[in-house]
C-alpha cells in the first residue's frame, strides 16, 4: 500500500505542514487549501502554490522525496536537479535540461531543499 501525502507551507507562519490536501469550496472565490493531519483531522490553512506531493520514494538518506524538492544526483558527479510530475510519471529535471525517471535515481538522489524555501537552488537547476 503506498501513502498519499501532501505538504504545504501553512499560510500563517510558513512552517510546513504535512498530511491530506483538502479543498474547501472548491471553485468557489473564497476558496480554503488546506492540510489535514491525518491523526486529529485538524485542517491547517496553507498556501496553494506550495503544495506538493510525496512521490513515495526515499532519497539516499531516507529522506521523503516531495514534489518541487532540489537535490543532487550523486551517481553523475553531483548533478542538481529538481523534482516534478510529468503527465504520468515522477521526473527529476536537471541542470543541462535533460530529465530522468525519478525511481531510477532516487537512492543516489540527495535532497537538499525545496523550490520554496530555495529558489536560488531552483535558479542553478533551470539556468
């Protein structure tokens, strides 16, 4: 069984949240995203531009691996990359444009932020 998580930044302070991605008043003007923990169901306010995906996997040091995370690929001499969904897929895009599977490089992959938190880091892997 594989876990659906979401994270966000919570609108109030910026600290993380993690847990289920829930909608309220979808499609409505006043419209609330928030995440809910899973434990009290507790919806935490958050914002929507920072909410990603837990793709399953683990980086190299059993770290979750998240959508929009920044990393290096050790396996080709510390190539930085990022990490977003494709269509139908997990990808790792990387500096020189190339992408990859992120399931094939997740145990070499070492996350070293986010493109929230480090948008200088985003800055080097899309230049």
């Amino acid at each position: 069984m594989r876990e659906i998580l979401f994270r966000g930044k919570r609108a109030d302070n910026g600290a993380w949240e993690t847990g289920f991605y829930v909608v309220e008043r979808l499609g409505c003007s006043d419209a609330r995203h928030c995440i809910t923990d899973k434990m009290t169901g507790y919806h935490t306010p958050v914002v929507p531009e920072t909410v990603g995906q837990f793709t399953g996997l683990l980086d190299k040091n059993g770290r979750p691996v998240y959508e929009g995370d920044v990393g290096v690929v050790d396996e080709w001499g510390s190539a930085r990359c990022f990490v977003r969904w494709n269509k139908d897929a997990w990808i790792i895009c990387y500096a020189d444009g190339d992408d990859g599977f992120l399931g094939t490089v997740h145990s070499v992959l070492c996350v070293t932020g986010n493109i929230h938190d480090n948008p200088e880091m985003t800055a080097e892997v899309t230049e």
